[in-house]
C-alpha cells in the first residue's frame, strides 16, 4: 500500500482542480473534473461530492476510483488509486461540509467520498514514470 509523501501532500493542499477518473460495473470509464480534495492523514483522502451523478452510480456498482494529482511547478505528477466509501451523515461527512462550506457557501457538499489509498503512480516523464511509489 502506498502513503501520501509530504510533496503529494503538498501539490494537494495547493492545486485548485483535480481529474477523478470512475468506472461503471462493464468498465465504462467516467472522467471529471472536481475541486474539494482534503487530506485525511497519510493513507486516505476527503474528496466532496457537490454534482456527481454518473460519478456517484458509478461507485455504487463498482467503489475504485483514481485521482490525477499534478503541479508543474515542482515536476510532480501523480495517480491515486484506492477504494471509496460513501458517506452521507457522520463525524466525516459533518467536517467535510462545514471546511467545504466555509470556502465556498455555495457549494452543494451532497456526500464525502472516502479514499483509502492503494497505490500511488508516478506520472511525470522521466525514468521513474509508471512506477508504484511506496
């Protein structure tokens, strides 16, 4: 299993819009943009719900998600791998709203999906692209 690095840790606190890639139970896969992913602690991650329809279909047949992590800048670029769990009332999903709420009032806030992290990809060109990050 992979754990977030303090420079994916990084890029995350700074980047202000994500790819999160889904698939449905026949692996029609499912792209789109999003802009509310928090940090939980080193192995999962908070990423909000505000619009997602086929997205949210999508991890009820089928609960694998990746997230597309990149910041030029500092040469880091990342895929995110793991298993969602939906969460709609709660401690989680109480803090998610009101941290998502605070910065943009808004904003929906329908569902936190969890990420438990996997594994971690290197994507930015080089010798190490492609590789499992530890």
């Amino acid at each position: 299993m992979s754990q977030l690095n303090d420079t994916i840790k990084q890029v995350i606190s700074r980047q202000t819009l994500f790819s999160f890639a889904t698939a449905d139970s026949q692996g029609n896969i499912n792209l789109i943009p999003i802009k509310f992913v928090f940090i939980e602690n080193n192995t999962t991650l908070w990423i909000v719900d505000n619009f997602m329809e086929k997205t949210r279909h999508n991890l009820l047949d089928n609960p694998q998600a990746a997230l597309n992590v990149i910041d030029p800048q500092i040469e880091c670029a990342v895929q995110i791998k793991g298993r969602i769990q939906i969460e709609t009332e709660g401690l989680r999903y109480t803090a998610m709203r009101q941290q998502v709420l605070s910065l943009q009032p808004s904003a929906p806030a329908k569902a936190l999906l969890v990420m438990s992290i996997d594994t971690i990809y290197d994507c930015w060109p080089g010798k190490t692209i492609g590789q499992q990050l530890p």
